[in-house]
C-alpha cells in the first residue's frame, strides 16, 4: 500500500469513527476530568461556607444538546462560555435547588427553615451568586482539562431560558455531566454540556489513563481480581462458513439434505465469542479429533470497514 493509499484509508477510518459517535467507556480520562472538577468545586465552595458541603459526580452520558438543556427549562441558570482554542462554546447550569442552596449556606443558613420551593424567576443576589460560581468552575474547568488540551473558558452571557443557551445546533451530540451537591440534607444539581465535536479530535489523549491516577490500588486485591478473571468460563465458536439463506430455504429444509458449502480443508476458520470475532484459525486433526491452530488476531477496525466499504 502507498503512503497516499494508506493516507486516504486512515482518513476513511477517522471520519467513520466519528460518525459512529465517541464511546464514554473508552474515554477514561474523560471521566478522570470531571472527576478532578468535582474535587476542585468541592474544595472551593467549602472554603466559602461554614455548614459542611458535598459535591459528586453523579452521572457522564451523550445525548442530544436539546434533551439535556429541555430538561431544565425554567428551572436553571446557565452560563454559556466560549473556548478560543476549541472554537466553540460550552454551557455550565446550576439548577434552581442548587441556587436556593447556595444561597442560604453562603449566607449563614443552618437548615432549620424549609427549602424554598417555588417558581418565581431568580433574584438580583441569586443571578450574582450564580455568576461568581460560573467563574471558579470555569477555572476549575480549565485545569482538569490541562492534562489534555490547554484551554480557556470565558464568559459569553447568562441566561435563564435554555432555549437561549444555545451553542450550535440543538440536536447535535453532546456529553453531558451532572454534579450532585448536598448540603444542609439538601441537594442541588450542575450540570456540563460540552459539543461532541469538541471532544472527539482529542479522543486519542482521552483515551489513555494516567499512571498516576492508578497509585492508590491495592496490588493484592488487583492480583485476586487477575486470578479470578482468568478462572472465568466462557464459551467459544469456531465457524468455517456461514450461508445465508431466505426463510423460505429454511422452511424447505428436510432431514438427510446436503446444505453445500465452499470451504476447503484449507479455508480459515474464524474463532468467536459472544459473538466477537477473536482470531483466524487453520483446521487440522490431532489423535481423530479436529484441532485449530491459532494464525492471526482478528482486527476489528478492519472488519467493520470491510463490511460497510465497496470492494
């Protein structure tokens, strides 16, 4: 293969990736980032309060940038910030709970009054409460991505409509993370929206771990889970042909009837399980009993491009 050839396949590859979408189970540095920001969050707001105060990530997903932003319609303030070196926009929200909360912890709120629970729209004192906090996450923010991209994030406006939040398209992806906090045995809700499109040029950086991260674990029960892993059965198919037939071939099936297939003594045998395709095998016997001898591992990427490009 040329260097153009191999230039324009890897191309191919890239832009199939991204269109099949960014999987957060293989972005552990992803969940390590926003990990760091509950952290940062958590040291700053207990600085500033004297009842005790937690701050959790409470679930990552991708979903569509209007499901998540229609879900605190008229019920959050948002803050929408611009990244220049991304060129593009992200939003930071605090839910109404989170706001009442913070307000009254800030100032001197033991709890012993009920929570306000109403709908009127935010107060003067609220939406300049809200705007401090929108600062420091951002900063916040920034540093939990330094590991990866070196980025800014400055204020482009608030808002109290998310409707008006907007940061591109509404029905483009986005991942989504919600932060709980819980304070005076009450909880509020944050949330991080940021474009899928930003984040999927860095998907190489976001998908390695740092060594660092790992140097709590215990090497014993690491050892343990190893051993009990291997121990763990599973079955294993071996296919030397696959036929596909209509169901009316099926139906027409009668017992002594030859199905004809086109493979030879020397035709590859694929190895599977769960119905993933594991290695290329070759068949031979051993003392009367039909052995594979393992030749190559199965490339997945190669796979999934073989089954949807031309030939």
């Amino acid at each position: 293969m040329t260097a153009k050839a191999k230039t324009e396949t890897n191309w191919i590859r890239d832009k199939l990736l991204d269109a099949s979408g960014l999987s957060l189970e293989r972005l552990p540095m992803l969940h390590v980032i926003f990990e760091r920001l509950s952290t940062s969050c958590a040291d700053h707001l207990r600085h500033q309060a004297a009842s005790p105060m937690y701050f959790t990530v409470k679930g990552i997903e991708s979903r569509r940038i209007t499901d998540v932003l229609d879900g605190y319609e008229a019920n959050a303030i948002a803050a929408v910030f611009h990244a220049p070196e991304w060129d593009n926009h992200i939003v930071i929200g605090l839910d109404r709970a989170f706001v009442y909360t913070m307000v009254e912890v800030l100032y001197g709120g033991d709890g012993s009054e009920p929570p306000v629970d109403t709908q009127r729209p935010f107060s003067t004192i609220e939406m300049k409460m809200a705007q401090g906090i929108f600062g420091q996450i951002a900063r916040a923010l920034e540093v939990a991505f330094s590991a990866v991209s070196q980025v800014r994030f400055n204020l482009d406006r608030i808002e109290t409509r998310m409707d008006f939040a907007t940061i591109g398209r509404r029905t483009n992806q986005a991942v989504s993370a919600k932060f709980d906090l819980q304070a005076l045995n009450r909880n509020g809700e944050m949330f991080v929206v940021i474009p899928q499109s930003v984040l999927t040029p860095m998907r190489n950086a976001l998908a390695s771990s740092i060594t660092g991260e790992a140097g709590g674990r215990d090497p014993r029960w690491s050892n343990q889970i190893q051993k009990e892993v291997k121990r763990t059965n599973i079955s294993v198919s071996a296919i030397l042909e696959e036929k596909p037939l209509t169901l009316g071939e099926i139906a027409s099936l009668r017992v002594g009837q030859v199905i004809q297939l086109q493979a030879t003594p020397k035709s590859r045998v694929r190895l599977q399980s769960s119905n993933q395709n594991l290695f290329w095998c070759s068949m031979g016997q051993s003392d009367g009993k039909y052995v594979l001898r393992i030749d190559d591992v199965v490339d997945q990427k190669d796979e999934f491009l073989d089954a949807i490009l031309p030939s």
